[in-house]
C-alpha cells in the first residue's frame, strides 16, 4: 500500500514536470496548464480516482506556501500599498462573501443564508500563485504586483474566518451579524499576535543557538508549522500568524541567516514551493470527477447553470469593486486630487481581472464535513463542493488564459525607474567598493603596509572602482556604448560555462579533491548569477 501510494506520487511529480516544461514552451502559466493537464488525466478510462484531505492541505501544503510568500515579499513595498491591500484582501473578501450569500439563496431554492455565506467564503479569496506565474512573463507596473501579491497574503485569513463562522452557522442554525464581525476581529488580530511572538522567540533562537547553515535552513522550514498550528490551538488565525511571522523575520534575515544559509535557504524552499504548488494545482483537475459523481440533488446541467452565474458574478463584483475603492475616496475627498496623481484605469482593471481562485477554495470547499453533529446529512455540500471546484477551474482556465491577452491590449508598461536599474545596481556596487576601500584603510592600515595578499587585495578593489565607474559611464551613454556591455557581459557568463566544463574535466583527472572542485563551481556559478 505505502509503495503504491509512494509510485503514484512520483509519477504524478513526473507528470508535474513534464506539464510545466510544455507549458513553459508554450508560454501558459504552469497553474492553469496543470488543472487543465489533471483534468484531462482524469477523464482518460481507467485512471485513478484521488480525493484529497482538506487536513493535508491545510496543514500540510498551507503553512510552508504562505511563508514563502510572506518571506518574499518586500516590507516596504507592502506597507506602502497598505490601504489598497487591506481594502481589497480583508473587504473585498467580506462584501464578495455577503453578495454571494444574498444571491444564492435567493438563485438556489435550497439554499439558506449561511450556506450561501459558505460558499461565498469559499470562493471570495484569490489565489496570488497563478496570477504572479503568468505576470512574471510581462513588464508591468511594480504596485500592480505588489497588490496582487499583498492581497493573496491576507485575504486568505479573511475568506477561512468568514467560512469558519459561516460553518459553525449551519451546523446551530443561526446567524448573528455582530457575532460574525466581533469574532472575525479578534481572530484577524489574536492572529496576527501570536504569529509575531513566535517569529520573536523564532529569531532568538537563530541569534543564539543556530550554527550551521543546514540548521538555520532546516528550522525556516519548521517554523510556518509551529506559527500554523500554535494558532490553530487557541482558535485564531494560523494564516495571518503565519503571514505576520513570515514578513517579520524575512525583515530581519540579514541579522539570523550568513551568506551560505541564505543561499541554501533559497535553492530549497524555491525547490519545496514548486512542488507544493505543482502538485496542488494537478490534484483540482484530477478532482473534477469526484465531485461530478458527487452530485445528488441536482442535475449536472443545473449545477453548471448556478456554477457559470456565480463566476460571473464574482469576476464581477471584484471589477467593480477594484474600480469603486480606488475612485471613491477621490469623489469624497476633493483634496486628494490635488496631492495624488489619479490612478491608471488599466491598472485597476488588470488587479481587477487577476482574480484566479486556487490552493485556500480547494481546502476550505473539501473541509466541509460530510455529516452533521447529529449523523445528518450536511445541507447541499455536493453543490456547494461543485460549485467551489467549477469556480476555482473556470477562473484559472478563462482568466490564465486570456490574461496575457489583457495586458497586450491594455498597453501598460514596466514602471520608468527615474535611473535605470542596471545603472543603479552599478551604482550600489560602486558606493560599496568606496566604503570596503575606506574601511580597509582606516582598520587594517598596518597590514597594507606588511602583508602583500591585503595590499593586492587593496588595489584589485581599487581598480575594480574604476572599472565600474567606466561601465555606469557606458550605461548611461548612447545605446552602442550600452550594448557593448551587453555584450561584456555576455563574455563573461560564456567564460564561466566554458571554465565549469574545464573544472569537469579536472575532476575526471582525479588531481584534485572533489569538494575543492565542488565549492570551485558554486563560486563560478554565483559569479554567473550575479551577470545573468
């Protein structure tokens, strides 16, 4: 049974990658390409059925994909775009959620207000994973990305409060408004409480104890489990703990992880998110036939039919939405428009459209019980779970791939950087040099003068200034001077290919020692990174 189970998730990771790389190909963004690749697995005759346990991936695959999030995401950036964040990712979330509730019970003859409030927590947050896949492919404007982004952090707390509530709802039948709100306060910030505390202790912990860089790796992976499920134990938001201890310590990280753990810290949650995100987004295509067979008291056809409106409905409610926060305070507020420039209509329309739905709907939609406390039958679960999987594969699908086609014709372009980011990195690296050189001067001012290896070293730094200086020049003359860089450049990784074969080649001469050859190569391959 273990090795059936083992067999049958390599080959769905084999799967996952051969999908990703045709998709890469093709240019489609790799989640839409592996729902729509598990969907037409599923429909091949004789292939598996797999259900997923909304436990895996809430505790399993949630955790450690928010933190990543939360690691990568630039603080400022994010505290600069806050108001639009906060609007879209905790209001958004909750006025998606009512309509929805209002809507279908009044669509669906046996819905009731909480059980349209469910699903309308179910299918209310985005998913940042498939939007940020297919934005990567084109230059656009830096705050689009950072609310897009930002959002996907908190609203994912917002939708599982609201679904949590909604839930305890059905099961008493009972709905109290001002139970709902003050409850949803005091998880959203209890949440966030203990998440900061454990980042606290998380961070000692690092500064004192950790010594090696394969211990500080190790523990980053523990620790979105420990903010998660202390959280989850005293009934607050495992997310937004998450969320908050994630951008805590990606914030201090320069102080807890050296050079060497931040490296091999990056290779391996880069590596763990992948497969985590491959394999989730495989799993909701292979799903569909499950809930299909789990339909019984409806027709497929009328499931469809409230499935495509309630689409729609939400694609909507988000455009209109997006549109009304960003232009009302500017209708309220008169003095706005004179200090803030207006913001762009095909910006807002982008976020607006971004809105693919993904890995929290699927684990929220499956945490539906099965039964009642009472061994009752849990009211319209088979339409709501259809709805919720239609929803996540018809926005993923229709919204994926028409998204690249929106940009285009939107016409919007990369933010202008008042001095362009290569010049600027140049610019870094030259004010670095300065401060390495008078640093030097003013602490080791003895040993230039007595030891030959500092005294070179010295006056590399020194004509490496130089060099660099004559490269901002050439950066910011006319575009030949700009692309003998590109082609300087250019030089230097083909050096480093050609240097890593002759290191191939010493290592079959078996003259040198292989960790020397090893840590040889990681210095010729972060050389290359720096370039390319």
């Amino acid at each position: 049974m273990v090795e059936e189970s083992l067999l049958y998730v390599i080959a769905l990771l084999f799967a996952v990658m051969l999908l990703v790389i045709l998709g890469q190909k093709l240019r489609i963004a790799y989640p839409v390409f592996l729902v729509i690749g598990g969907l037409l697995i599923s429909l091949v005759p004789g292939a598996p059925l797999t259900g997923i346990s909304p436990d895996l991936i809430f505790l399993i695959f949630l955790p450690p994909l928010l933190y990543e999030a939360a690691w990568f995401t630039s603080w400022p950036n994010f505290w600069k775009m806050r108001w639009p964040i906060a609007l879209h990712g905790f209001g958004l979330v909750i006025v998606t959620s009512v309509i929805v509730a209002y809507v279908s019970e009044k669509l669906i003859p046996r819905f009731t207000l909480s059980i349209g409030l469910l699903l309308g927590g179910i299918i209310s947050p985005p998913d940042a994973v498939s939007a940020s896949s297919v934005l990567k492919f084109f230059k656009i404007p830096k705050k689009v990305k950072t609310v897009l982004e930002g959002e996907s952090l908190v609203n994912d707390a917002a939708s599982l409060t609201v679904f949590r509530f909604a839930l305890a709802a059905v099961i008493s039948g009972t709905f109290v408004f001002h139970k709902f709100a003050d409850s949803f306060l005091v998880v959203t910030l209890l949440g966030i409480v203990v998440g900061l505390f454990i980042a606290q202790i998380i961070y000692f912990i690092h500064k004192l104890f950790v010594t090696t860089s394969s211990i500080a790796t190790a523990l980053t992976l523990i620790t979105p489990y420990v903010m998660y499920l202390t959280a989850e134990h005293f009934h607050v938001s495992g997310v937004l703990a998450v969320v908050s201890g994630g951008l805590f310590l990606s914030y201090r990280s320069k102080d807890i992880l050296n050079y060497k753990a931040r490296v091999q810290a990056i290779g391996v949650w880069t590596t763990l998110t992948f497969i985590l995100n491959g394999l989730i987004f495989i799993l909701i295509g292979l799903q569909l036939p499950l809930v299909v067979n789990s339909l019984k008291y409806y027709s497929l056809a009328e499931a469809f039919r409230y499935s495509l409106f309630i689409t729609g409905l939400i694609i909507l409610i988000r455009i209109v939405w997006m549109y009304a926060a960003t232009y009302l305070p500017y209708i309220i507020n008169k003095n706005l428009n004179k200090n803030i420039l207006k913001p762009n209509p095909s910006e807002i329309f982008l976020v607006g459209w971004a809105g693919m739905r993904g890995v929290v709907s699927l684990a929220s939609a499956l945490a539906i019980p099965v039964t009642l406390a009472d061994g009752k039958e849990f009211p319209e679960r088979d339409l709501v779970l259809f709805i919720s999987f239609m929803v996540i594969l018809v926005t993923l699908v229709l919204q994926g791939l028409t998204l690249p086609w929106v940009i285009k014709k939107l016409n919007l372009k990369e933010d202008r950087l008042e001095i362009p980011a290569d010049i600027q990195m140049q610019q870094i690296h030259l004010r670095l040099m300065k401060l390495s050189i008078a640093h030097i001067e003013e602490k080791y001012q003895a040993l230039i003068q007595s030891n030959t290896l500092v005294k070179n070293y010295k006056k590399n730094l020194e004509e490496d200034m130089d060099f660099t200086m004559a490269n901002i020049e050439c950066l910011k003359n006319d575009e030949n001077e700009r692309h003998q860089v590109e082609e300087f450049n250019q030089v230097r990784l083909d050096l480093g290919e050609y240097l890593t074969r002759q290191l191939t080649i010493l290592r079959l001469q078996k003259v040198f020692d292989e960790d020397i050859i090893r840590r040889e190569e990681d210095r010729i391959d972060l050389e290359q990174n720096k370039i390319g």
